[in-house]
C-alpha cells in the first residue's frame, strides 16, 4: 500500500510556492475587497443584504486577477480550481489556502478552515432572495409578456395561469392605465380560481427613444443599404448630441445607419445596413445610439405619471435602460415618497449599465427586494452582437455573487412563440436559461405552449447544471433498454 505520509517532503518542496501564492491571493481579496464594502456601506439600509455585499465586494476583487495558471496548478492537486466559488469567495479561498498549508506542513495560524454550511449560506441567501422578490415557487419561475388581449380575455389569461405562468409582465411602454388595470385584475382572479400564485410586473417606459414621424427623400417604402431619410425622435432634446458620422440601429437593430445631419427638424441618416429587400421604417420604433451618452432623465414627464397607477397595481417594478445607482435611487426614493415598499427589476441594457453592474445591485438590494435583468435585445445592439454572450455570463456571476436572483429576457423560444415550431438554436438558448432564476417569454399566438415546453427544457438541464457547476445526475441517453 501507498505510504502518502512520504511523499509529503517532496510535495512540500514543490507546492511551497504555490501555497504561498494562494495566501497572497486570500489577503489581497479580503483587504481589497473590505475597503470596498466599506465605501458601499452607508448606502445599504437593508440587513439582509449585508453578507450578501460582504461576498460580492470580494468577489470583484478577487476577478481583478487573472487565475488562470493557478487554476492548472490546483487542479493536479486535487483541490478546487476556485472556478465555481461566485456565491461563497472567501469560503473558497480559506479552504484552499488551508489544504495547502497541510501539504506543504506550513503552520498557518490565519488559515481557519471554513464549515460546510459557509459553502451553503450563498446559496440560501439567493433562495430567500429569489422567494422574496418572486413568492414561493419551485424550480423555474416563468414570466410572461401580456398582449393587449390579456385585458378582455380572461380565458386566455387563464390558460397561461394553469400552464405555469408565475409573474405576468405588463409592459407600460403600451396600452393605458386603463389597459393595465384589467390585466392586472385578470391575472389576479386567474390566480384565485387556480390557486397558483402568480404575480403582477409592471415595467416602466423610462428612456427609450423612438421613431417620431418619418419623411423619406425618396419615393420607396422601404429603405436599403445607401438610401438616406429623414425622421424625427421621441426626444427632441438629443438633436444636438449627435454629430455627422455617429451610429445609429432602428428596430431592434434591423437597420443600421449614421448621422448625416441633426437639427431642429429632425435627423437625416444614411442606411449602410439593411434586408436584401429593404426595410420599413415606422413610427414608434425603436432608436439605440451605442457609442453616444445621451442626458435623458431615469424618469420622464410620462414615468412620474405612470408611477401612481404602477405602485397601486404592481407586485414588483421593473425599471428600463437603469445606467447606474443614481437611477435606482431615484425609483426608491419615489417609492418612499408614496409610501410603498415595492421589490425592483433593474433592466440592464445599456453599456453604462454594464459598466456600473456592481454599484446599481448595491444601490438596488441594499434598500429593496432586488432583481436583475438581463434584456438581451437593446444589451445587444448596445454593446454589439459579438459581446452578448460573453457579457451576459459576467452578469450571472456578478448577480451569484451578490445572490440576486437573475431574469433572463428577450427572444427566448421566440419562434416558438409565434409559429408553433421552435429552432434548435432556441431549445439550446432555453436550456442554458436555466441558470437564471426567472426566464421571460415574450407575447405570441403559441406563448402558452411555450411555457409548458420551457419549463420541461429547463427542468431536465436541472439535473445536470446548477449556475456554472455540473451536476453528476446517471445518464440514460446511451444506454440500451433491457
């Protein structure tokens, strides 16, 4: 038998340094990482959320290194690679940093090895988190974009009820108050007579900018590559911000342009993308500037008129194009002003909003019941197509670390949706949803089969991955029947 006590000396020899570079790593993450939580302190009034700050803090300092040889060296060793340790850091660190002080025999009085239920407290606190902002559910929690419909049709609001709808979103960019108030009723008797729980979102408009009027300097209706036309915006005031040369995506990022010139008449743009077969331009659409700070306010004229039906409806606000904290406080601040306490969905889809994620989930969770989401449509065209995916992982494990549960939006089984026939890109897309709290589904003709075919996708991922650890679920596919 293997006597491991005599290759100690020879792993002390060889680790020693490696050893030592996990105890400088420990004690560079926890004095970078307190000075920071520190600084956040005075702005978090929320107690819950303070172990919460505590990990993320550390966590952001911990990410200002690049891991990646010591990730190689550990992994030999058969110690953790440190690659799954978002909702628990210093955990992690210690009993890393601790191990190998026993390898290498190295007394090391600072080296406290963690309990086991330290390992669990992030995962309890995202839970408790998740539970609050979206009510008790299991497994998936499905949201679901109402249609103008959903406010005459209560059946049909009932079906997505029974099919597992759990927060119905009303999207307050459309319809009137009028409007909302009957979905909102709708979605409450559906969930009496089912006795499901399911709660009202309300999102607010905010600054999204939009096609005002559209005067061609052609006769077509439809614009291609080359053409030139002249429309107005939402909001006048971002005329003089946007000098010759600067780009601009229509609808979604169907059409690409830059300026040609802006003025009190409106902007003239050249299209330099488009469909082969042109495109349409129409009122209402939206309007993204990616490479332009624009002055707009977190909440207009509009906002601050639409927030008293908001809160005397809503179960949680979702709050469009947040840029940072100051935004978030703004909302709270006229919570506080109304007298209501009402959980926040931060929509990030902005490149300031990327660039300030740690300050607004402080600013957010430090005062109210707090979500993020990731709306993947504007983020795109925001920040470009090639970034997505590579930001919205950085998302997850920022929102892991702070435990704040996670929507993710925008085009999921969106040709499901609207044709009945999903793509396997989508299937694929759906399946990796899992790793958010909360999935949103858009409107559509197909959306209540959607929501069964969701969450049978997402359940059976749940056996094998839980945020970015594997989970070592038997497998079947293989296997030949007896």
């Amino acid at each position: 038998m293997l006597a491991l006590n005599n290759a100690k000396p020879y792993v002390a020899l060889q680790e020693a340094d490696l050893y030592a570079q996990v105890r400088a790593l420990d004690e560079s993450v926890r004095a970078d990482g307190d000075e920071r939580y520190q600084e956040w302190l005075p702005h978090i009034t929320r107690s819950t959320f303070l172990p919460s700050a505590k990990n993320l803090a550390s966590y952001l300092a911990f990410r200002e290194h690049d891991l990646r040889e010591l990730q190689d060296r550990l992994t030999p060793l058969g110690l953790s690679s440190l690659g799954r340790c978002e909702a628990h850091v210093l955990a992690s660190l210690a009993s890393v940093r601790a191990t190998l002080a026993v390898l290498c025999g190295i007394e090391d009085a600072d080296a406290e090895r963690p309990r086991p239920e330290d390992f669990g407290l992030g995962e309890r606190l995202l839970l408790n988190n998740t539970d609050e902002l979206f009510g008790t559910t299991s497994g998936l929690h499905v949201m679901v974009t109402l249609s103008t419909e959903a406010a005459t049709d209560y059946p049909f609001v009932k079906q997505l009820v029974e099919a597992g709808m759990d927060s119905a979103r009303i999207n307050c960019a459309h319809d009137s108050r009028e409007v909302w108030r009957a979905m909102a009723a709708n979605v409450r008797r559906a969930a009496q007579e089912t006795q499901r729980a399911c709660r009202v979102y309300m999102d607010i408009a905010g600054p999204k900018l939009r096609v005002g009027s559209v005067i061609a300097q052609h006769p077509k209706r439809r614009f291609f590559a080359g053409d030139t036309v002249q429309l107005t915006c939402t909001e006048p005031s971002i005329y003089e911000y946007l000098a010759a040369g600067t780009p601009v995506w229509i609808d979604d990022g169907k059409i690409g342009a830059v300026v040609v010139r802006s003025g009190g008449d409106g902007i003239v743009l050249e299209i330099e993308h488009a469909s082969p077969n042109g495109n349409r331009i129409r009122p209402d659409k939206g309007l993204n500037f990616p490479q332009t700070t624009l002055p707009l306010p977190a909440l207009g004229e509009s906002d601050f008129a639409d927030l008293d039906e908001i809160v005397a409806t809503a179960d949680i606000v979702g709050q469009s194009f947040v840029r940072n904290a100051a935004d978030v406080e703004l909302l709270v601040a006229e919570f506080e002003r109304r007298g209501v306490h009402l959980p926040i969905i931060a929509k990030l889809e902005t490149a300031d909003a990327i660039a300030n994620a740690p300050e607004i989930v402080v600013a957010g969770a430090g005062r109210v019941p707090f979500g993020v989401m990731i709306a993947r449509g504007d983020l795109a065209i925001e920040i470009g197509y090639q970034r997505l995916a590579e930001i919205q992982e950085e998302l997850l494990w920022l929102c892991e670390a702070a435990h704040v549960p996670v929507v993710w939006a925008t085009q999921v089984l969106d040709g499901f949706v609207k044709t009945g026939i999903p793509s396997r890109a989508e299937i694929t897309d759906a399946a990796m949803s899992q790793r958010a709290e909360c999935v949103m589904l858009n409107k559509g003709p197909f959306v209540v089969e959607a929501v069964a075919v969701l969450e049978d996708v997402v359940e059976r991922m749940r056996g094998h991955q839980t945020k970015k650890s594997a989970r070592l679920r038997e497998l079947h596919a293989w296997q030949h029947p007896t």
